[in-house]
C-alpha cells in the first residue's frame, strides 16, 4: 500500500514540503468554487493507498474545515485505503465546552464531522485543548512543536530568562517549555472580556531585571500577549520580549498589537499559511520534518491490506 499526501488549499506549501522529505509527489487535491460558495473537491490517483489529507483549519475556519470534509469523502469515493486527517492547526478546538445554556460544542461537532465524513485518523498539533482527543470516536495523534520551538530559541537563551504562560490554560505548555530550556516558569492571571480583549490582573513569579519568553499554543488577536506583556513590563521584566507559539493565525489588529510591542523576537511555526507577508519580523520554525516522520511512521507500521479489509 502506498502512501499518499493530499494538499488542501489551506497550506500547499506545507504539504509540498512534507511530501518533499518523505519522497514521494504530493496529490494536489482540485477545488472548484462555485459563484454561491460552493466547495467540490475532487482527487484522483489515490486507489488502494494510504492517503494523508493535510488540510490546518485557520481562516477561513469554515471553509477551510468544510473542504477537508468533502476531500476525505472524496478520497473514500476514489478508492483510497485508509484516510488520516492531517490537521496541523485544529480550528474550532477553543470550543471544548459551553460557557452558558444553548451554546454549542464546536469541536464535539467539528470531531464528530471528520470521523463522519470517512477519516480513519487524526494527526494535529498543539491543539488548544487536551480535551479534543476524547472528542473523536477515531484514534487521534497530538503532536507538540515545542522542542522545535525551543531549538530555535536556544541560541539566544541566557541563564536569568524566564518561561512566561500568558494565561493558566497556557501553563502545562509554559510548563514543556521550561523543561526543555531549563528555565523556570512565571504564570500571568488574565480575564477574558470579549473574544478580542483580555485584561491581565496577576502576576505568579519574578520576572523583575530579567529576560522574558511568553510562550503560548496560538496567536490570534494579539491580546493575550499584548495583556500579558504589559503586565511583565510593569513588573520590571527587560523590555526586550521573546514571544513563541505553534500557530500563527494574526487575525484582527494583531499585526497592529504586536508591532506596538518591544518584541526581540516572534516565533511560530508554519502550521497556517501567509506568515511571510505579515509586517512582522517573524520567525518560523517548519514542522515539515515532525509531520515527515509521523506520516512515515504510520505508514510503515500499517500491516498490508487483505481482501476482506478493502
């Protein structure tokens, strides 16, 4: 059985370096829209094999999460194997739970589509919540950026630098981080007011005279960093600020917030798309090479085919 990588539309760079390092051609899935918006994938090529469908799931989240469901279903009607959602950036994830009576569950039902829809497995990264695994009735497979993160970030680390979790959500992350780096961790307390401003009320640790690393699993607004950052500058940190996270999404005015800040560095990774047309001086750190060797992985321990599986 051969296995196979797909591109969605959503990041056909990533996918194209994905396919480069495993060696073998990426299927470039074909998307025609419709004037009404319409999305019909189709994707041939792909009978018998061990398809790979990487598709991130940022802006446009619906579109982009509506079209990797019609190419997973588009890959089971062309025959293919086995279909593993390769998902780098999880949209939908930040709705693990309902925070009053009649809201939905948006990452209960963006699971409960992709295992409908025909995918046999789930590979993301740094996914918001650790909930989201128990969500899918499919195996899924978290991965983590942060030690290709903290490479990145090891050449200019000094002794005296502190791990910052912008957020409590951020702390077992922050937590990672600091292990790996060998430094210790500060937690910043912070209350959401709307989906696009936080305010930053506490500070857990001293980050006085000393350099600091706002790390985080997403950058979306800007405001959780932008809260926090003003906070440790308030606080004494050096107004030389290295923030890192695994997805960069900068929506809003995010570039805006971030130009405003004393950043010595940004770090992402290259999970979505258009990162280097942002006016920001960011860094990104490929995941290519992580997703590589998963993919590769899987591939080889899959056992081959028999009749009564096809």
């Amino acid at each position: 059985m051969n296995h196979r990588i797909v591109c969605g539309t959503a990041n056909r760079a990533l996918a194209s370096e994905i396919s480069s390092a495993l060696g073998a051609g990426p299927v470039a899935g074909e998307v025609e829209r419709f004037p009404d918006g319409e999305l019909r994938p189709s994707v041939d090529g792909v009978r018998d094999d061990d398809v790979f469908i990487v598709q991130s799931t940022g802006p446009p989240v619906n579109d982009n999460l509506v079209e990797l469901l019609l190419m997973i279903d588009a890959c089971r009607r062309a025959g293919a194997d086995r279909v593993t959602a390769v998902v780098p950036y999880f949209g939908y994830a930040r709705q693990d739970r309902r925070s009053r009576g009649g809201q939905a569950i948006g990452a209960r039902m963006a699971a409960s589509a992709i295992a409908a829809a025909g995918a046999d497995r789930l590979v993301v990264i740094d996914p918001h919540t650790a909930a989201l695994e128990a969500m899918f009735a499919i195996p899924v497979e978290p991965l983590t950026a942060v030690p290709a993160i903290a490479h990145t970030l090891l050449p200019a680390i000094t002794p005296d630098a502190v791990v910052v979790a912008p957020d409590l959500g951020a702390v077992k992350l922050a937590e990672h981080y600091a292990s790996v780096l060998g430094l210790p961790v500060v937690i910043v307390r912070k209350t959401r007011v709307t989906g696009a401003s936080v305010r930053a009320e506490e500070l857990v640790g001293q980050v006085d005279g000393r350099p600091v690393i706002v790390v985080d699993d997403m950058i979306s607004t800007g405001a959780t960093i932008e809260a926090a950052v003003r906070l440790l500058l308030e606080n004494g940190a050096r107004p030389d600020i290295v923030v890192a996270a695994t997805h960069g999404l900068f929506v809003g005015n995010a570039v805006e917030r971030l130009a405003g800040l004393p950043l010595r560095r940004l770090i992402v990774t290259d999970s979505l798309a258009g990162i280097e047309s942002l006016a920001l001086p960011v860094e990104v750190t490929p995941i290519a090479p992580l997703l590589a060797a998963v993919i590769g992985r899987n591939t080889a321990m899959s056992p081959p085919p028999t009749p009564d599986d096809r």
